[in-house]
C-alpha cells in the first residue's frame, strides 16, 4: 500500500504580478511586461510590426508583440537563475541549445 509522502512543512505558495502593456501605433505593436516577484522587478518589451499589404487585424500585432515580450522576459528569468547559481558557487556549465531562435 502506497501512502503519501509526508513533509515536516506545508507548501510555500507564492505570488509574482505580471502586468503586460500593449501599445498600438499602426503598423506597430508594442509590448512590455513588468514582473514583480517581491524580491526583484524584471522588464521585457518586444515589438510586432504589421506588413502594410496584410489586413490590419490588432488581435494578431498584440498575439506575436506579447509573445515575443514573454519569451525576452522568459529569457530574463533564466539569465537570473544562472547568474544567483554562480554567486552561490554553482560550476559554470556549457550551455545547452537553445530552445528558440535568436530573432524570435
């Protein structure tokens, strides 16, 4: 019979604020997020910009823009992991390929 495995404390649970700002000025699209994880506040932007023969659709400039502003954020995220990992004296590793494109 399988039990639960038990914990001496509960679960931390924490909560980051993320707030995304699109900005639009035909033909470009314009997103920054700020992340507030109580400790420390990142800031991502990217920019989506609407080819002028293409049907103006916004929806479509805001999708990619926010996109590309989580990846740069995801990206930031990473960056200070590795960076805390090495000032607590982690081993400098080869970096693995990267999950996307330098220009997505």
């Amino acid at each position: 019979m399988t039990r639960p495995v038990s914990s001496s404390h509960p679960p931390a649970v924490k909560e980051w604020r993320l707030n995304l700002y699109l900005s639009e000025h035909d033909p470009d699209t314009t997103a920054r997020i700020v992340l507030d994880t109580g400790d420390n506040v990142l800031e991502s932007h990217a920019e989506a910009r609407r080819n002028p023969y293409d049907r103006d659709v916004p929806e479509i400039g805001d999708e990619l823009a926010a996109g590309r502003a989580l990846i740069a954020m995801g990206k930031l995220l990473v960056r200070a992991a590795n960076g805390d990992m090495r000032a607590l004296g982690a081993a400098d590793e080869e970096s693995p390929a990267p999950l996307w494109l330098p220009r997505e």
